[in-house]
C-alpha cells in the first residue's frame, strides 16, 4: 500500500523512517532516493490509518518497515516477497513486481488530469522522458477520448 500510495521504489519504501512520516502536514519525506536527492510526497489519509493500525500490533522504532530484530530495514528480497503473497492471497494473476506499483501510481495520476510535470517530482526523475516511460493508458481512456474537432470551441469565427 505504501509503494502505490505514494509511488516509491521498492527501495525508497524499506529506507523508510518512523522520523519521514509528518501527518501534520500529510507527507512523507523520501531520504535520499535515487540520485541522492530528497524529496516530498504526499501521504495518503487511508495508508496514515493503516499505519497507525500496523503501528498498534508492531510499534517501529527507527524503521518503518524493520527486520525482526529492528536494527535496520527489511531486505528489498523480503519486500518483494510480501507483494508477491498478497498478490497471490487477493487472487490477481497479473504478471508483474512490486515495481508495478510505482507504475500504477504514475498511470492513475495522469489519468485523473494530474499534469506531467506534477508526477515527475512525486516520482523524483531528472527527465521528462523518463516519467513518460510510465504513462500507460487504459483501453477505455483512448476509447472515450474526444476528437478535438468535437470539443467546445470558446469562440466560432463564422
């Protein structure tokens, strides 16, 4: 849920801190991501719920997602591995890893009229290009496009 919810790479997710999650202003901050940069993403009141849940049965003390022992993250194997059965325990056959999610986020964001430019910083990439390169379309969003001939014109030159 944290992977989709904010769009995180698999390692960006077990780096998480219990000191990265400000529900004050509902973000989470992503230490040192890919290219060393920081950056902000938004913290989703459902995942805020649900970690407060999770907090109850196990309460982290550094990491967010810790080993048994609690001296440092989980592995990204065992991430991984965790997706995967709860992939498999919700029934979705759906080829794909736990970066599939991180896709999902990109895709719907896009597809609800969030701009490129937007998703790029949520995702933390230099290049346009490469936030491109997870903007895949539904069948029904192409379908259910407009021609531009059939969009509202602000004023007829006739």
């Amino acid at each position: 849920m944290t992977v989709y919810a904010a769009g995180l790479r698999v390692s960006e997710v077990i780096a998480l801190k219990v000191s990265d999650i400000d529900a004050d202003r509902m973000t989470m901050r992503i230490e040192q991501g890919k290219g060393a940069k920081d950056r902000y993403v938004p913290l989703a009141a459902r995942l805020l719920r649900e970690l407060r849940a999770y907090w109850q049965t196990a309460p982290p003390r550094v990491w967010l997602f810790a080993n048994c022992q609690g001296t440092r993250p989980i592995d990204i194997t065992v991430a991984q591995k965790i997706y995967t059965l709860a992939k498999l325990r919700a029934g979705i056959v759906k080829q794909g890893g736990i970066h599939a999610l991180r896709h999902a986020f990109a895709t719907h964001l896009l597809e609800a009229g969030v701009d490129l430019h937007t998703v790029q910083r949520l995702l933390g990439h230099r290049q346009i290009f490469t936030t491109m390169r997870y903007f895949h379309l539904s069948q029904g969003r192409l379908v259910g496009t407009r021609s531009p001939l059939d969009l509202p014109q602000p004023h007829s030159l006739a």
